[in-house]
C-alpha cells in the first residue's frame, strides 16, 4: 500500500466523525487535510436548566503525506501551533479557552514513503507542547505528533500520542 492510499484511508475512517476540509493552508504550507471534531458532555438533574457540570472536548487533526519528513517540517509543524493552531483554533481568538473547555488535542499525522531518519525519531520522540489554560481550571491543550513509515511499516509517535500509536499498531 503506497501512502496516498493509506492516507485516504485513514482520511475515510475519520469522516464519519470529524468534520474535514482538504487540502489545508497554514501560511504557506499545505496539509493534504485538516479534520476537527468536538464533543460536549453534560451532567444535570431532572431538566436541563439545572445542569451540574460540562465538558467541552476537541481535537484537531492536520494530515500530511510526504516523500521524506525532516526536523524542519516538524519545527514547521510547532510555530504553527504556537502562532496560529493553539491561538486561533483552540481558543477562537480569546485570551483564554471557554468555560467548559477541558481539552484539546492537536494532531499532526505525517505518511512518509521513504523511511525516517535516526534525527528525525529524535526529534519526534522529543516534541511536546502542552498547555494549561487558568492553572489548568479551563482545560488544556496538548499536541500529539503521528508518523507512518510506510517503507518499514512502522508507527513512530511523542510521548503525547503513545496510545494512538498502540492502537494504530493493531491496523497498520
């Protein structure tokens, strides 16, 4: 399976629950998707005026399918979370998320056809950003990074993304 195919079939699988614009500008540099999805859950007693509490929860997800994958797509991949996903996403503008926030996932999927350098898995292994919004009262966002190696079938992820990269493991 080359990974075009493999990236419109994971693309496929994320339709029936995320919404997805394809292709994605960020400044410059494309995504081959961009796929968000939000869910809000609630708890409350007899009506729904008299709500006890409620969590707001996200994820957006930025697909790329490359040839090679380099340190600098991943540098690339954080400015753009930290000037324009995490800003303008994940808190609309705002100084802060909104009240019911209590998480955000940023997930960056790259499908790489030629195999990844020991630099690079390096870099992965090292890439995080985390954040808390009000020490933590209005939620947090954190950003997963995703690699498939389709040369050497492997799945490759930061410390943030190890359970993707566990259930990923049994499809791929």
């Amino acid at each position: 399976m080359t990974g075009q195919d493999y990236l419109e079939k994971m693309i496929n699988s994320y339709r029936s629950a995320f919404d997805i614009i394809r292709p994605y500008d960020i400044n410059g540099d494309i995504f081959d998707a961009y796929a968000s999805f939000n869910v809000s859950s609630a708890k409350y007693v007899l009506v729904k005026k008299a709500e006890l509490w409620r969590a707001d929860c996200y994820e957006h997800t930025f697909f790329a399918q490359k040839q090679k994958l380099s340190v600098e797509d991943l540098n690339r991949f954080k400015k753009h979370v930290v000037s324009f996903i995490e800003p303008q996403l994940v808190r609309k503008g705002e100084k802060c998320t909104k009240k019911d926030h209590m998480y955000t996932y940023i997930t960056g999927v790259y499908i790489i056809d030629q195999g990844i350098s020991d630099e690079v898995k390096k870099a992965i292994k090292k890439f995080r950003f985390f954040k808390n919004y009000r020490w933590g009262l209005r939620g947090y966002s954190e950003v997963r990074i995703l690699v498939f190696d389709m040369e050497n079938k492997k799945i490759i992820g930061n410390p943030a993304a190890r359970e993707l990269v566990k259930g990923y493991k049994k499809a791929f």
